[in-house]
C-alpha cells in the first residue's frame, strides 16, 4: 500500500510515500502544487493523508480533487497523539511528514470530500456569516458597560453588520435555489419545528451526509454521540466530543427552542429533566434526538409530521 504523508505550513509542503521514506519539499504555491500533483499523479498513490492547518492546505486539496486523486484530511490532535504512542516525541516538518504517511497507512480513513465551486463559495459564505454573528454578539455584550456616545457608535456598527448578515443571507439562499435537489432538501428541514431558515442553510452547506449515513454514524460525525469511559468496575460519564462544530451549534440552538416549542422534543425534555438529567446534557441528547429525525427525513424524502395532529 502506498501512503503519502503531506505536511502542510504557509510556504512548503513537506511530502514523503512512506514512514521511512526520504521526505521531499515543495513551495506552498500555484506551480509548486502543480508539480506535487503531477508527481503523485504518476504515483498513483492508496491514500495521501493531509493535516488540517486552518486553510493552507486548501489549494493543494483542490488540486488534489481536481486531478482525481483521493485525499484524507486529518485532525493534527490525531496524528500528534499516533505518534506520541509510537515513542515519536520530538517534532519537525519531516517527521510529521513521515508520521503522516504512517498513520495512513495503519488508520481506518475514509477520503474526503473537497468543496470546489459553488460548494467551496456557499462554504465560505456561510463561514463569513458566522464569523459576523460572533461580532455581533461581542459588540452587544459591550454595550451594558459602554458609556452613552460609545453606546451609539456600538448600535450603529451593529446595524451595518446585521445588514451584512442579512446580505449574505440573500447570496446563500440564491445559490441554494439554484440547485432543485437541495432546495428539496431545504424545504423538508424547514418543515421541522424550530428549524429555520439559519439553521437549514447550515445543515445543508456544512453537513452534506445528511441522510446518506445511519443514526450513530451521523451523530458521531456531528459529535453529539456519547463516549464511554468505562475501565474495570469503574463507569465513567459518558462525554461527546470532536465532530464538526457548525452543525453542532446550529443543532444545540435549534434544540434550546425546540425544548419548549417542538412536541416531540418538548416531550423529551420534560422526560429526562424529570429523570435528573442537567439540562445541558438534556439538551445535548435533543440536538442528538433532532439530528436523528432529520437524518431519517432527508433519507426517506418524507416531510415532518406532527404527532399529536
């Protein structure tokens, strides 16, 4: 099996076809990416593994994708910890190179799939919608202690970025309508109590497995999944963690409405609050609950339906 190993950073791409093969380096730039791809191209590598390093890997992904050659975008946390295990302590752009193609190799991975085009441009413009929300959120937290002309010079920039959002709100929907199967999709997620519009368009741009895995492998993925912590006679709590934080927050705040305006979660609510549950956890487990429901709609192409009615 060969396995390459890409080290990413801003300038270069450190690269090696097995744990104990020499590492070579590229320029982190337009035809350095050309000729890597061309070089694994002639390879034709099993599995070429990638760390995620906050966007630098973006260009040689989509070349990747481009060219036809499967990718494994990895968590750094992951491979750090492979390696850790391995007695591997010190740490260089090499070294990562080599553990990378490794841990391809040994791993149970599943290829990525890489955004291109209005995939890649909704992406963005979703993350960008984000990014002014939490800018909102920060400017009203600091109006309580603003003195009154800061006050107004906090309202008005408010006003500008709410317009933004609402801008981009516009562009999202747009590209979404200009594909029928996701409008489709669209349109059954917003027919679920609670899920609206905000909440949809993050399913649908963030999350595009819905429907096409089963219920644990979906809130695995999302990280609303519970993970044991048992050793001996001892019985841990069970935590989530990992998974992919948009459509777990968008799924949380759909939840924390739904608890009082949803029946079928409303119900549940009620029932493990009743039960001691914290209502942290309670909510975790209807987010886990909502994403069950969705996953099995978008499955089945069928609409939510009212219980009680």
């Amino acid at each position: 099996m060969i396995s390459i190993g890409i080290d990413v950073s801003k300038l270069q791409l450190d690269w090696a076809a097995g744990p104990e093969a020499s590492v070579e380096r590229v320029a982190n730039h337009r035809r350095g990416i050309r000729a890597l791809v061309r070089r694994l191209s002639q390879l034709k590598p099993d599995r070429i593994v990638v760390e995620s390093t906050g966007g630098y890997e973006r260009p040689l992904l989509q070349a990747l994708a481009e060219a036809g050659l499967g990718v494994v975008l990895v968590n750094p946390w992951r491979v750090r910890r492979f390696g850790e295990g391995l007695g591997k302590l010190a740490k260089t752009d090499a070294i990562d190179a080599r553990l990378l193609a490794h841990f391809g190799a040994v791993a149970d991975l599943k290829s990525t799939p890489v955004r291109l085009g209005r995939q890649r441009l909704l992406a963005d413009l979703v993350a960008r919608r984000r990014q002014l929300l939490a800018f909102i959120v920060a400017e009203k937290n600091r109006v309580a202690l603003a003195p009154r002309l800061v006050r107004r010079e906090i309202a008005s920039l408010i006003q500008i970025l709410e317009r933004r959002v609402a801008r981009l709100d516009r562009k999202v929907d747009a590209l979404l309508g200009e594909d029928p199967e996701r409008s489709q999709v669209g349109e059954l997620l917003r027919s679920v109590p609670r899920v609206g519009p905000a909440v949809a368009r993050t399913l649908l741009v963030d999350l595009p497995e819905l429907g096409a895995l089963g219920r644990r492998e979906i809130a695995s993925l999302v990280g609303v999944a519970p993970f044991a912590r048992d050793s001996g006679l001892k019985r841990g709590l069970r935590y989530t963690r990992a998974g992919r934080a948009s459509p777990r927050t968008a799924l949380y705040m759909a939840s924390v409405t739904g608890a009082r305006c949803n029946p079928v979660l409303h119900a549940l609510y009620q029932r493990l609050r009743a039960a001691g549950k914290p209502p942290k956890l309670a909510l975790i487990a209807l987010a886990r609950k909502l994403l069950t429901i969705l996953n099995a709609m978008v499955r089945e192409q069928t609409p939510w339906r009212d219980p009680h009615a």
